[in-house]
C-alpha cells in the first residue's frame, strides 16, 4: 500500500463502518454516492471502498457500462460480495422454526425448516443451532456471528423471554444464555466473545423492513404484525429501534380493539392479540383449523384461494375493522410518517387496501390527512433477515472485526 493511499485510509478510517451501512442498506450503489454521503473526497471514498473489497465485504466494479444516453465516465458501482460472509439467524414460533445463512445486504444464502412444535428452550436451541452448522459445512462459508428471533418480549439486560406464550415455555426463558451456549457448544464462530443475539421477532421484522424492505428511508416507522399466533408491534424512531427501558416497549397486541370480544391470555378481553391472529381468521370464517401446516400458512391460504366466498370476506372485513381500529389509535399516539404490516396483516392489506386504510383515516387524528402510508411488508422471512441484523451489527460498527475472524 503507498504511503499516499495508506494516509487516505487512516483518514478514511472512521468512515469505514458508515461506509459499509450504506452499501449494506442500498444507500450507496456507487462511489460518487458513497462520497457524497460519507462528505470525504472522492480518493478517500476509493481508499474506503477497497479496503472493505479487501476485507471480502464488498466488491467494486471500476469499469460499469454506461446507460443509454449518459454522459462522462459513470462511477464506480459497489456491491455486497456474493461470496462473501454471512451470519446464522434462526426464527423460532409456535408451529416450528426456520433457520437461515444470510448475507450482508440482507440476502439470505440457504435455509432449512422444521415443522414440528419446538420442544423446551435448551433443545430447541440444541436444534437450531445444529441445523444452522450443517448449513454451514456444506456451503463452506465463513460465519461472523448468529442471532435469533423469538414470539416474545425479550428482557434486558439478560436476554429472557417474559411471555412465550405460544411455545409453552416457562416464563423468564434464559433464551439468550442458552442460544449463545449452544452455539459455543457447536463451534459456531463469531466476531465478539458473545456470539449469539436475541430478539422479538417482530422487532426485528420492523428493523429488517426498515434497512432493507418498505420502511426504507422512514425516519419512524410503526410496525404491526401477526405470525403463526398473536400480534405484536415494533417502533423505528430516528433510523434506531425504540425498544424501551427493559426490551419491552411496545407490546401492542394487548390493546383492547372488542370490549366484549374474546377473553385473552392476558386477563382482558379483545384485544387484538385473539381478535386479529390467524386463528381469530380461521374462526370468524367458520372454519376448523387442520392438523397439517401452520394456522398462518391456513390463514393466508383461505384468503388467497377462497377470498371470494362471502364467509371468508365478511371474516376479513372483520378482522381489517379491527386491526384498522388498532393502528389508528397507535398513529395518534406515536405519529410515524409509515405503517408496515407483517404476517397475516400483511395479506389482509393486500386483499383490501383500501378499507383498511379508510379505517385508519376515520378513526386517527393524523391519518385523516393521508399522510401515514399503510404499506404490506416487503422481505421474504423478515424476522430472520432482522435476526441477521443483530449478527451482522458488530461487523457494521467496525468492519476491521472482520479481519481478526
């Protein structure tokens, strides 16, 4: 390295970490971008971008071809390198697990599911993690760390699982004490001495959403969604995730959208965690739950092959009215500038935009005036790319960890 590129490195140094967030994140496609955001000359900018070339994060494409009708030499493009990397993430819900080998930029390299109820939380831990090591022998790629997302508020500093309600866990799961044990127990590597991280999952949905899918460039982003059961909700302020005090901020499932409604696990009655699930779908349609796949892959199939049966529209009215009535008290109270909505709600949205987002309107102060876009998710296996996010946060912060792996 010469003296010349050696001095623009070490000025460039700090930028490293903001550098490769955005490439990661898809802010910067190419170098005249990145120097522009980064506010450094183009030649520290070029030192930046090749030195992460060199750490195998991302790649650098001196000669683009040029677009039809441009002028002057484009810039250099940036890419994640598709050989690069990746973390392990694992989802973990009520009707089994899925777990993942993902990449920077969010890209998920290989997968593998397990359909059967997970057992207590150190097997399920056991399990995971050892499917998450076959992935990567056979692929062969380098891993810097691991994350996991969870159906439950996760309480910090220690990382417990305060209501898995759905697992049939025991209250205060140590979940993150045995994650990280079984991936010490595996050899599961990592670039700092705690190799593993947890979260809720739909935290980390709204933190997937909000890098990579359609809550990018949301300054504060709600996100309300429905997995295999119940409905959880997650809040983006400032580009950070707000998660509170303790790990437990918003926990919106319990807001009570039926006063009269269905009594709830939590005490209550009504609120949307029972009124607004796939199985409060499957009921209001009349129809039995089978014994065979997940309640939300039941749910979302009724609405996508049977939505023109008079029964399962009137039951997704329902539910819309319902959720609608939900997010509306949640934009008056946290005025975000956008809603996502995952799982179920996200194929509700879908089936009918338009009421859905009259209901908001009607019933929130602020959405009367059209300006909180309610928008369906947009990433495949969301709560597994925010699981990933967790991993590859250390490696953001200071890409250099990336050499000492």
């Amino acid at each position: 390295m010469t003296q010349t590129r050696t001095t623009r490195l070490e000025r460039g140094r700090g930028a490293l970490g903001p550098a490769l967030e955005l490439v990661h994140t898809g802010r910067a496609p190419t170098r005249a971008v990145l120097t522009s955001a980064l506010g450094v000359t183009r030649a520290t900018a070029g030192a930046v971008a090749s030195e992460l070339e060199a750490l195998g994060l991302i790649t650098v494409d001196a000669h683009p071809t040029a677009s039809a009708g441009s002028q002057g030499r484009p810039s250099h493009r940036l890419h994640i390198d598709p050989e690069g990397p990746v973390v392990l993430a694992a989802q973990i819900h009520s009707d089994g697990y899925r777990v993942a080998l993902v990449g920077l930029g969010g890209a998920v390299v290989s997968t593998a599911v397990g359909c059967e109820p997970v057992p207590e939380p150190a097997a399920a831990m056991a399990e995971v993690v050892a499917v998450g090591a076959r992935l990567l022998a056979e692929t062969g790629r380098r891993c810097l760390g691991a994350g996991l997302a969870v159906p439950s508020a996760i309480a910090e500093p220690d990382g417990e699982a305060l209501n898995p309600l759905h697992l049939d866990w025991p209250v205060g799961a140590p979940v993150r004490a045995l994650f990280q044990g079984a991936l010490r127990a595996a050899g599961v590597p990592g670039v700092t001495p705690e190799v593993g991280f947890t979260g809720n999952d739909v935290n980390l949905q709204a933190l997937a959403e909000h890098r990579h899918g359609a809550g990018r460039d949301a300054r504060d982003l709600l996100c309300v969604a429905s997995g295999h059961r119940g409905v959880g909700g997650a809040l983006v302020l400032d580009g950070r995730l707000h998660s509170g005090s303790a790990g437990l901020a918003l926990e919106v499932g319990h807001l009570t959208v039926n006063p009269e409604g269905t009594p709830c696990h939590c005490g209550s009655r009504g609120c949307l965690d029972v009124e607004a699930d796939p199985l409060a779908l499957l009921t209001a349609a009349g129809r039995t739950p089978g014994p065979e796949g997940s309640l939300l892959r039941q749910a979302e199939d009724l609405l996508r092959h049977e939505y023109q049966d008079p029964a399962v529209r009137a039951a997704a009215e329902l539910l819309i009215d319902r959720l609608g009535l939900g997010i509306a008290g949640l934009v008056n109270i946290l005025n975000p500038d956008r809603v996502v909505l995952g799982g179920l709600h996200r194929a509700l949205v879908e089936v009918d935009a338009t009421r859905l987002r009259a209901v908001v309107a009607d019933r929130s102060l602020w959405g009367r005036s059209g300006a909180v876009p309610v928008l369906p998710c947009s990433l495949a296996h969301n709560s597994l790319v925010g699981a990933a996010e967790l991993a590859w946060q250390p490696v953001l912060d200071d890409p250099l960890v990336a050499e000492r792996t």
